[in-house]
C-alpha cells in the first residue's frame, strides 16, 4: 500500500512514473478527486502515456515522457549502439527509427481490422533518386535517398507518435507493407 498523509491509496505500479504519483498525492492530500482526472487527462494528452519504448539494450519504458524519447534518439549511435528505438501503442501500434549520428530512418506500422499497414517516412522536398544504407549498431538498413532523416526529423516523427496523432503530413510515406506478408 502506498500512503500519503492519512489517505491509503492501494497499491500503485513499480513503473508508474513520479509526475503521476506526485498528482494523486496533491489530489488526496486536498480532498479533491478532481484533481486526478485533470492531472491524468493533462498526461494523455501530453505524449507521457499510452505507448512502451525500446531502445536497444535497455529495459523498456512505459509511457515515457517527450524529453526520454528526445534523449534516446541523441544517443543512438552505429557505433556501439544503441541504433533502434520502437514505440509502441497499447493498440500494437509501433513507429521505430534506426540509425544515429544524424542518419536515420523512420517506419510507421498501423493495425486495423486484423492487419496492418506499414510505412517508412521520407523528406517530401528531396527527390534525389537511389538508395543509401543507414548504420545501427552492427547493422544497416537500405532506404530511399529521401528516406535518410536527421535527428530532428525522427524525433518531430516518434513525438508525434508518442501523442497518439497520424503520421505527419510534413514527410512522404512509402507503403512497404508487402515486405512483411
């Protein structure tokens, strides 16, 4: 059980993170129940909940806060890792990004109706034609020319993802769903 003051609350997840506990703490502490709703309804719809992240070789994130998935995508690397980061929804949903050092690539993944689409952004601007390698940690991923994106553009792309929007109309989407059926 976790108590604050005089109120017993119950028990609340390991991995609840501290913002949302610090909310429930002010509501108890002043009575006021409606202080939840409103703390829980400013988290939703702040990016901070409703999707899982993975970044390679770490333990994965529940409902991590802009400012994480920002930080991850500065640390990716080829050299070393780590060179992917997938965020998931609850729905299964999924946008990943590999790559680092300021090459990447970006896929989008949607389920409905009992399949899924899948996409891989691109700059809508660039219309260099070919294709070009972008290195992760030992790997690399073959991608349009317009498709290698820099750190400013995965981020824009996953932040967007985190908030529960649809893929930004800002980059082209390459449908490459047949690769996976």
């Amino acid at each position: 059980m976790i108590e604050f003051g005089n109120n017993m609350l119950g028990t609340i997840p390991f991995a609840l993170p501290w913002i949302i506990v610090a909310a429930f703490q002010s509501a108890v502490q002043t009575s006021d129940f409606a202080n939840i709703q409103t703390a829980t309804h400013q988290l939703e719809h702040s990016g901070l909940m409703g999707c899982t992240a993975e970044i390679e070789g770490e333990k994965p994130i529940i409902n991590p806060s802009k400012d994480v998935v920002a930080a991850a995508i500065d640390r990716m690397t080829p050299d070393g890792g780590p060179g992917f980061l997938i965020l998931t929804a609850k729905n299964g949903d999924f946008a990943q990004t590999a790559g680092g050092n300021g090459a990447f690539t970006v896929e989008w993944r949607e389920y409905a109706h009992g399949t899924f689409k899948h996409w891989v952004a691109g700059r809508l601007a660039d219309k260099s034609s070919g294709q070009i390698a972008i290195a992760t940690n030992g790997f690399q991923v073959t991608v349009n020319s317009n498709e290698k994106l820099a750190s400013a553009e995965a981020k824009s792309i996953l932040l967007t993802f985190c908030g529960a929007q649809g893929r930004p109309g800002q980059f082209s989407w390459r449908d490459i769903t047949d690769r996976f059926q």
